[in-house]
C-alpha cells in the first residue's frame, strides 16, 4: 500500500482539485492510504502540514509520498521515484516537467481531456507539488521550515538546504505533473515580506554546511512543538 500524504485545509475552490487528485490515485495505483493533513497555524502552514503528515508515520524508512492537493503525477514516474528513495538517503521530484494547467487547462481536463493535451503553462525550475521520501531522510536535512506560514518561498528554501546539507539536489525522474486551477493566496503583505526575508537567509547560506545547519537548527525549534522526530527518538 502506498500512503499519500495531502497537506489539506478545506477551501470551496480547492475541493475539486483535491477529488481529482484522489480519483487519479485510486485508478492509476489502486491500494492506496490517504492521510490528510491540515496544520496547526491559524494560517494555512503547508510547511508545518507536510512537517505532521511525515511525522505521523511511525516506520522511519517506510516510502511515502507528500502531494499538494492540486497537484497529479504520472504513474511510471511516480513508481520509479518510490523505488528509488528507498535507498537513496534523498527526497525525489517524480518529474522534469511542471505543467501548471491554469483556469483553462483546468477546465478541460474537467470536461474530459487528457492531462497530456490539456494548456499549461511551463514552470521552470518548479520543485514542489509532489515529493517522495523516507521519514528519515526528510527530518535529516531539518524537513520544511514552519516559519514560512502563508504563501510563499518554502520550497525554494527547502529545496537549498536539502541541495546544501545532503551534498546534492533532490532527485528527479522523468516526467510530468499536471497542476491545477484554483483561487490563489495572496502574495503581499507583512508575512509575505517575512517569508521572503527568509528566503533571503536561505540564499546566502546556500553551498555552506555550517552556515544551512544553524539556519535549519532555527528552523527545527520552530518546528519542535509538533514533534517532527523519528519514531522511536
């Protein structure tokens, strides 16, 4: 069985997305347990969501896959990736491709088309939507960091100290994922404006183990009223 976690706090233009993402799993690899996760912040923290879902397993090896809630792989990318992170000490992108499908794209895969022929817009560079790891390898490079609450930057940030602390960028196998339409956050602000002060941390201390560490160390005691340890620690 696969278990699939999906960071989810219930918003009216979401709901679809989230139906689409559980139906695509159920067909394409059938035995399947979903673990929907919402966080604690009174913001909507998909950090911090993330963070519980992995932490809530209680083998430290044990595959798992975090999937936004709007967000469909492809099944042989997405089954290499599981077979890979097994052993591989690293999180894995199941994807070359991110397809965000947009508002129209959206609605034609809604009415019937296939994800493949549906309009997109190409994001570059893009490494979010769908990660595949081990308990273990997520808390060993300090998971995601809580501070970022609201929209914005946490997975670029992760993305750096994961590239920084295990000596290489996540994994990736080739392939697509097909985002999908919904009402977005807003992206101004006062947390905004903190989230991308901290991301400005994270870019300088990429490439430097000591400086990543004590950056993550930060983010750890953020992160330790929800107890992201390994079961048995």
């Amino acid at each position: 069985m696969l278990t699939v976690i999906i960071p989810w706090r219930e918003q009216p233009t979401r709901i679809s997305a989230l139906n689409a993402v559980r139906d695509w799993y159920l067909n394409e690899i059938v035995d399947v347990d979903f673990v929907l996760v919402d966080s604690h912040d009174d913001v909507f923290n998909l950090s911090q969501a993330r963070n519980l879902g992995v932490a809530s397993i209680t083998d430290p090896h044990r595959v798992v896959v975090i999937n936004d809630a709007d967000t469909i792989p492809q099944r042989d990318s997405l089954l290499h990736a599981v077979d890979a992170a097994a052993n591989s000490g690293l999180v894995h992108l199941p994807y070359t491709e991110y397809h965000w499908l947009g508002a129209s794209g959206s609605a034609q895969f809604a009415a019937g088309a296939a994800l493949n022929d549906c309009e997109f817009e190409l994001v570059r560079g893009a490494c979010s939507g769908v990660y595949v790891t081990t308990p273990q390898t997520w808390v060993s490079h300090g998971a995601q960091d809580e501070r970022f609450r609201g929209w914005g930057f946490e997975d670029a940030a992760w993305y750096l100290a994961h590239s920084t602390l295990l000596g290489e960028p996540p994994r990736r196998s080739d392939g697509r994922v097909f985002a999908l339409h919904h009402a977005a956050q807003p992206r101004e602000g006062d947390q905004y404006d903190a989230n991308a002060a901290l991301m400005e941390r994270y870019k300088d201390a990429a490439g430097d183990v000591t400086a990543m560490r004590a950056l993550v160390d930060g983010s750890a005691a953020a992160n330790a009223s929800n107890a992201l340890t390994l079961p048995g620690d």
